[in-house]
C-alpha cells in the first residue's frame, strides 16, 4: 500500500465521520452550532487528505 492509498483511506474515513455527525439527532431542535462546525472540520480535513492523496498518486 502507498502512501497515496493511506491518505485516500484517511480521508474516506474523516468523510464518513463529518457525514456520522451531521445526522447526529441531538435533543435541540435542529444541529448545535458545534455539531455544525465540528462536521465542517473534518469535511476539511478529509477533502485536504484525499486531494493530497490524488496528488501523490499522481
């Protein structure tokens, strides 16, 4: 496995964890303000590993 391939996975994973806590049911009404910002965090993050591991590959 190449580096390429890791962060690929790294950021499939860091997806699918900003996905898993923006459909969090919370008890409020709607997401929370850190529910929100913390699913754009690692939407970030996971969009920088995968770019990064296209890049590498490339």
């Amino acid at each position: 496995m190449t580096f390429g391939v890791a962060l690929l996975l790294v950021g499939g994973f860091l997806l699918g964890g900003a996905y898993s806590i923006f459909r969090a049911d919370s008890d409020t009404e709607g997401r929370t303000g850190a529910q929100i910002g913390f699913a754009v965090l690692l939407l970030v993050a996971a969009l920088l590993a995968s770019v990064a591991g296209v890049l590498y590959l490339v």
